[in-house]
C-alpha cells in the first residue's frame, strides 16, 4: 500500500473516509513550493472548500462558482451559498478562477435572462459563443471578468440570490 496524502474537507470525513488530511477554513498547506490556501464555502454541499494560491493568482473553487453560474445549493443553505460567494468575489480581481465544469454557455444564456442590459455580459455571451462553436474551452474566468457578468456575484442581498438561483434552477 503506497502511502499517498489525500487532502479534503475535514467536514467531508463522514462521506470521505479515506481523507488522510483534513481541511478547514483558513487551513493551509504546502504543495511543492507554493503555499494552498483554504477557504470554506459551504452552500453547494456543507463541507465544501476551495483551494486559493495567492501566488500564482489562482482560485480552483470545484462546484461553488462558475463563468457566469454558480453551484447548485444541495445540502447547504441559500444564505450560505450567497455568503460563499462574497467571500470568492472578493479575492484579487486578477484571480484566475478554475471551477469544476465547462457550463459557460448555458449560465451565459441564463445570465441574459437576469440582466437584459448589461453590455459586458453580452460582449462575452457572443465570445463564449464563438468559442464553443470552435470548440474550445472557455476556461479559467476571472474573479474581474465574474464581477461584471455573473448575476449571482452582481446581486445585493440574500434574497435576491435566492430568487435567481430558484430560476436557474428551473432553466
């Protein structure tokens, strides 16, 4: 048997048993040289963590957020998910943000329902049209590109969060 770490969410060990070392909120770990923060945003599931490497300005954020989307709320609560989602956007603008799916087109095309009139959105719904059209990845975004265009990062209260992310759901 190799002995191999397995990092996680320490909230996770129930579900996740094989998880050597656990993670929480404002966690830290070495990976090579660089330093992996973890950031806790719970919402999508309650355990959920993203992994943050100030260094390389880089955000791999599995199912939380999304170019122009964000994740669906299964375990967690409407409130957490849009307290999460605060907490990514305001990391440094030039974050390069890696998620977990390629749902670029179809959060886009459901962003233009939430807000008709905004131009950046529709400058980049026609690129990740093209893009997709040629079949290329659309990823990574940025926490600047997401700060423009994804109406759940643009919304001003829980409420509101919860309102559009029941739309998406039936999208």
């Amino acid at each position: 048997e190799r002995n191999i770490p397995v990092y996680g969410p320490r909230e996770e060990l129930s579900h996740i048993p094989f998880i050597s070392c656990p993670l929480q909120h404002e966690n830290h770990f070495k990976f090579n040289h660089l330093k992996v923060d973890i950031l806790a945003v719970p919402g999508h599931t309650l355990g959920h963590i993203v992994y943050f490497i100030d260094e390389l300005d880089i955000l791999f954020c599995g199912d939380t957020l999304f170019a122009m989307g964000c994740g669906r709320v299964f375990e967690g609560t409407y409130a957490q998910m849009y307290h999460s989602l605060n907490r990514l956007a305001a990391l440094p603008p030039r974050t390069q943000v890696y998620c977990t799916h390629e749902y670029t087109l179809s959060n886009a095309e459901f962003a233009l329902t939430v807000e008709p009139d905004n131009l950046a959105l529709h400058s980049r719904v026609e690129q990740v049209r093209k893009m997709r059209d040629s079949h290329q990845c659309t990823l990574p975004t940025t926490i600047a590109l997401e700060l423009e265009t994804n109406p759940f990062l643009r919304v001003e209260s829980e409420e509101e969060f919860s309102r559009i992310r029941i739309l998406k759901d039936n999208f």
